[in-house]
C-alpha cells in the first residue's frame, strides 16, 4: 500500500492499464484481467476518454457495476487528447468529466487528469475548471500528463498562488529505455512530492521481451512502434533482464516493472493486459525488490 503523492488515496500493485479494454481485449476479457488484477490485491485502475473513444471506460463502468467493486478501487482517467473533447477549456474539462462519469457509472472520479498540454488556454482556466469539479464533489485529485517540467512547475505555482485544486500526480512517459523524465521532471517532481505513474512502463511490449529481432513484430498493433528499441543498446538491455529474471524465476516484465518500483519518485508504472495469462507475468513486480547490484546492472545496460 502506498499514498499517492500528497493525496490520501491509497494505492497497490501496478496501476492497471485500461487502453486496452475495447481495442485488444474485448468485454469478456476485460472482465476477466479485472477480476484477477482485483483479486490478486490491486486497486487502481487507469483510464482515459481517448482509450476506444471512450469503449474502455464503459467496460470499467460495466465491470464496477456488476461486481459491485465501486469501493475497492481507485479509478483515474484523463481528458483533453481525444479529438472528440480536444483540449483543456473550462466547457470541454466539464462536459468531458460529465461524460466519463457516465461511461464509468461513478459520482467521482478519484484521480483525473490532463491527459496532454493545451498551450491554447490559460493555465488558470484550466485548473479553474478542475477546482470546480473538486469543490462539486465530482473528482478527488487532479493529475497531469504529457507535460514539460516548466508547465509542470507554472500549473503548481498558479494552483498555490490561487487557491485553487493542485496536481497530485504526474503521468510522463519513462521506462528503461526512456529516461529523459529523471532529468527533465523529476526535480520538480520530487521537489512538489507529487506521486508518479509512468506510462509506456515496457516500452509498447519490448520490454518485456516480446520483440528481439525484425522477425517478432508480426502484426502486432504495438510491435511496429516498438520496433524503434531493436539497436544494440537494448540488446545490452534485454540481456541484463534476461538474467536476473533467470535468476529471480520471473519474467523479463516483472523485472522491468520492478525497475520502475525502485526508482525514487515513482509510486506504480502503469502496465495493460489483455489476458489474465499476461496479467499473471506483471503482477510479481509489486512485490519485487531488486538488489543494489541488480539496480546497478539495469542501468549500466541502458546506458547511464
């Protein structure tokens, strides 16, 4: 169990994706990652109004209803990036939020987030309309993703200087092979104690070993944009995770996940599945800790 960020939600186990749900995994698989991801002690789950232009959080909205789990979980989301609610002005924020709540069958959202940047509207505008949904009772805590450390700071600076909501969380784009977050966000993250949840966490399946040569990439929705990590650097990569996974009996997944677990800022990576077979390879993560030695290894190979 770990707080997130300066929020009192209480979070465990990886952040479960749900970009899958309506694009990869149909209801009927999603219900089942759900109901084993629950089941195995986890309870928080991510979502966006983009994922299947809006399919993933209708499924969420289905599985909480019917399993009567509304309780037990904590359910994020994110608005802004889809064309169908571009942006982040004050009417989009609040009728986006009314139309998540719908999807997901919820009176709140727990964590709701920004899901990208909107350099088109005014800093204050945005966060107005995020304290609004706050003070109505309509979301816990807010977050941000897909935002430079300078943004990130301002939105911060505004939120104390106005009184108004103030992010708690932050979703960048950082793995093993991605790590421009550590110079770039982390000292602002860490200086606002902001919770962190990295996206992208196996880098789009390559790291967790699905893709080792041209060969593997088939047609996998994902693979072509993994394909970039196939150089000699994430050869040295996947080699050091083969071997500690041999040595822990755990998959290369877990291990990457664990990675991310040990890194200072982060609270969880987020990581999707679409069966319960691929769930039961990341969830050994949570409860992994890797040595110094490990750790060291890890980072040698990816090249700092």
């Amino acid at each position: 169990m770990a707080k997130l960020g300066n929020s009192d939600l209480d979070v465990r186990g990886i952040n479960l994706g749900g970009n899958v749900f309506g694009w990869t995994a149909d209801e009927q698989q999603s219900f089942a990652v759900l109901d084993a991801y629950t089941a195995a002690g986890g309870n928080f789950i991510d979502s966006a109004d983009l994922y299947s232009g809006g399919g993933s959080e209708t499924i969420i909205g289905n599985w909480l209803t019917k399993r009567g789990r509304r309780d037990d979980v904590v359910i994020a989301t994110k608005t802004g990036m889809w064309e169908e609610r571009k942006g982040l002005s004050a009417a989009n924020i609040a009728a986006a939020a009314e139309d998540s709540l719908r999807r997901l069958q919820v009176d709140h959202i727990d964590l709701y987030y920004s899901h990208i940047d909107d350099p088109d509207t005014p800093i204050e505008e945005t966060l107005g309309a995020f304290d609004a949904l706050v003070r109505a009772g309509k979301v816990r805590y807010i977050g941000a993703s897909n935002y430079s450390a300078e943004r990130l700071a301002e939105s911060l600076s505004i939120s104390d200087r106005e009184g108004l909501a103030k992010y708690v969380a932050l979703q960048p784009h950082y793995n093993l092979v991605e790590r421009d977050y550590e110079t770039d966000l982390a000292p602002t993250v860490e200086r606002e104690g902001l919770g962190v949840l990295p996206y992208f966490a196996l880098a789009k399946g390559f790291l967790a070993g699905k893709y080792r040569s041209k060969e593997d990439l088939g047609d996998s929705p994902r693979a072509a944009r993994a394909s970039s990590y196939l150089d000699e650097r994430g050869e040295r990569v996947l080699a050091a995770l083969d071997g500690i996974a041999a040595d822990r009996g755990v998959t290369v997944a877990a291990v990457s996940l664990a990675w991310l677990f040990a890194q200072p800022t982060v609270t969880a990576p987020i990581a999707s599945a679409r069966s319960v077979e691929q769930l039961n390879d990341l969830l050994p993560a949570a409860d992994l800790s890797l040595t110094s030695d490990e750790l060291d290894a890890l980072a040698t190979a990816s090249g700092s």
